[in-house]
C-alpha cells in the first residue's frame, strides 16, 4: 500500500487490508500519545470551558473530551440509532427493509440514509461535497458474504431519534461550542457516521470547509468545528483520521501531498481519534481528516453535529448538498435552523430534570416559545435539515 496509488491498487481483501494497515496504525497511535489533547470538560472560576482546553484545541484543532456521555443516556442513543439503521433502505432505491418493513424516512423532505458498496470510497476522486475530496482511499473487497449496499450516512437525527435531539442540548457540548465560535454561535448540520465491522467503507482525505478559503477575513476558525460522540469505543482501525495543525494552514493540495508520498493515502504525522464509549471529538472543520475502510471487527458509530460563528454563515450562499441554492442565509434561515438547539435543550431538561440547562443566548428571554411540545416538534423540528447552514 505505499508504492502506487491508492486509486489504481491491486485489489485485496479484507483480512489483507487490515493486516497491510497495522503499521501505520500503530505510528499514528505514537503521534497521538506524544500530542495527548483529551480529558474531561473542566471549567475555569468564571464557569467558562478551562482556557487550556481552548488554547490546546486552537493550537491543534482538536479536543477529545472524555467520559461525557453517561451509560444510561449511551444506551438510549445506541438503542435509537441501531433501530434508525435496522430500518434504512436493504439496498439503495429500495422503500423496505431487510425485514421487508417500509424503510424509515420516506415522508422526510431529504433522504434519511446515504448506501454506497461495502469498504468502497464512494466520494474519493469524485466532484461530490463542492469537490473536497480529490483523491481515493483504498478499496479491498468485501466478503463475499457482504450485502450489496451498506449505510455510511445517516441524516434527520432530531426528527427521527428522540435521544439525539437531546444530546443535541447536552450542556457541557453547547459550553464548548460558545467557547469555540461565541455567544452568538449557530448550528451547522447533523449526521451520524456508520462503519459497521468488516463492511465500513472510506471517507477519502478531506476538509470540511468549502466557502471562505479566499476571504480576507479567513482565520483558522472561520469553517466551525464538528462534535463526534461516539458509541462505541473506536480503534485505529475504525476511527476518523486527523493531521493536528491543518486547521492552521488554509486549503491543503490533498493531491499532490498524495502523490508525494508515493501514492499512498498513509498520509505521515496523521493519527487516529481512539476514544472509548462515550468520549465526544471536537474537530476544527479546517482540520485535514479523512477515514479507512473498516476491515477491522468493530463497529463504529458516530454522532456527528457541527457550529459555526453567525458572522461566518450570514449572507452566505449555502454550500455542501444544497444544490440549486442560490439565496443568502438571512437571520430569517438562521433563527429557523438555530431553534432546534433551543427546543434540545428543553426536550433535555425535561429527560434530566437534574440537570442545569445551557443558557442558549441567542433565544435569552424567548425559551418559553420554545418549550418542547408536539406542535413545536412539527414547527420547528419536522424536516429542519432543510434549512441546514453549510459553508
């Protein structure tokens, strides 16, 4: 794997694959131990996140905060979204689903799940994404045993998983998220991240950011960051890959660094965000990161939503699957997306009543709008991945 490019491989297998991985696993392993950057969410006397979990996570552009989803709430999350994935489409066009039940999402006004070939990397080499992902990850072949299609992506995890809308308002991630991007900060998207044991496919070398890297006011924060709470304990085998530092560096030329390393997608100083159950990643979106194929023996899955500074996102046109979008987002879009959060966290308060509820500033003196209740549900949380605010 580190002599030819990853597009034009020999194909192998996956038992190949994940013994052909474990060097590189185990060097970026190393360059993790070395960087550290991971403990719980502390706060400083002022009730702020501690200023060294900020300065650590803008000097590296990422934090892993452990420990911070409870068993209890874990097992909630684990049971809806492995119901939400028994019930995606057998294979892609399919409306049942591998019991011949009608495949959830069908009333969505966007689709629920994203299928693609088991380990393929369906976006790698592509124009897909605003075009970020310019080169292939390795693609070895499935079992033969290996269903047609796989879920890599699943979307609408408010409207279809309660316990997701309410780790939407966990407290401590919304501190970390006003720490990071202000008072004023804004929701990005949600997705939740399916690599299931021996059948996960890629997610080619990338970065998030698509609309401000020629702005005169670019800084490293400018693109937001993402939250991963993950619910499984992840591997080097499974997990999302990182170059600490590219957050800093502006838009990286993933092909040519590609072909400098001999055509291999073992991109050197990366390493893996290993995390037991219940640890939550804190990546930069600027943050060169990327994912292998899952040949390994478990599963991951990731519950992946994302904020951005309100100046970033006003008047700008919305970007990263919102094809055909032509209209600025205006604070009218913006209230609508950010209300989400707001009824998160009083679907939260009202599940952990024990629990003190982040003060969200931007609805300061207008919670009671926004309680949680069947009619705001379908005001405000039907179909709210509409009105997603993507840059």
């Amino acid at each position: 794997m580190n002599d030819v490019s990853a597009a034009s491989q020999p194909s192998i297998t996956r038992a190949e694959h994940a013994t052909a991985m474990k060097a590189y696993q185990e060097e970026g392993v190393r360059v993790a131990a070395k960087i550290g950057n991971r403990g719980p969410v502390r706060f400083g006397p002022d009730g702020k996140l501690h200023r060294d979990i900020v300065e650590a996570y803008w000097k590296h552009g990422f934090y892993i905060f452990e420990g911070v989803i409870e068993q209890g709430e874990l097992a909630e999350l684990r049971q809806g979204c492995m119901e939400m994935l028994e019930r995606a489409p057998v294979r892609k066009g399919a409306t049942v689903d591998a019991k011949g039940r009608p495949a959830l999402g069908q009333g969505f006004a966007r689709p629920a799940y994203y299928l693609t070939k088991p380990l393929s990397d369906p976006h790698g080499g592509t124009q897909d994404l605003g075009g970020r992902h310019p080169t292939k990850m390795s693609e070895p072949q499935a079992d033969e045993d290996a269903p047609e299609d796989v879920v890599l992506r699943m979307y609408g995890m408010c409207q279809a998983i309660p316990a997701a809308l309410r780790v939407y308002g966990q407290p401590h991630l919304l501190s970390v998220a006003e720490a990071i991007n202000g008072e004023d900060f804004v929701p990005y998207n949600d997705v939740i991240f399916v690599k299931q044991p021996g059948l996960g496919p890629s997610v080619s070398w990338h970065q998030d950011g698509v609309t401000h890297w020629n702005s005169p006011d670019w800084d490293e924060g400018i693109h937001g960051f993402n939250f991963q709470v993950q619910l499984y304990a992840t591997t080097p085998a499974n997990a999302l890959w990182i170059i600490p530092g590219s957050h800093k560096q502006g838009k990286a030329d993933i092909r040519r660094m590609v072909e400098e390393n001999g055509g291999s997608d073992e991109l050197p100083g990366a390493m893996p965000l290993v995390c037991n159950a219940g640890d939550v990643t804190a990546v930069n979106r600027q943050m060169l990161h990327g994912s292998f194929a899952n040949s390994s023996p478990d599963m991951r899955m990731s519950i992946t939503f994302g904020f951005h500074r309100r100046r970033s996102v006003l008047g700008q046109i919305p970007a990263l699957g919102m094809a055909g979008e032509k209209k600025p987002m205006d604070e009218t879009r913006i209230e609508r997306r950010s209300a989400v959060v707001q009824v998160a966290i009083d679907a939260r308060h009202r599940r952990f009543p024990d629990e003190t509820p982040f003060r969200y500033r931007p609805f300061a003196g207008r919670e009671d709008k926004f309680r949680y209740s069947e009619e705001i549900f379908e005001q405000v949380v039907r179909d709210y991945n509409l009105y997603d605010l993507a840059i």
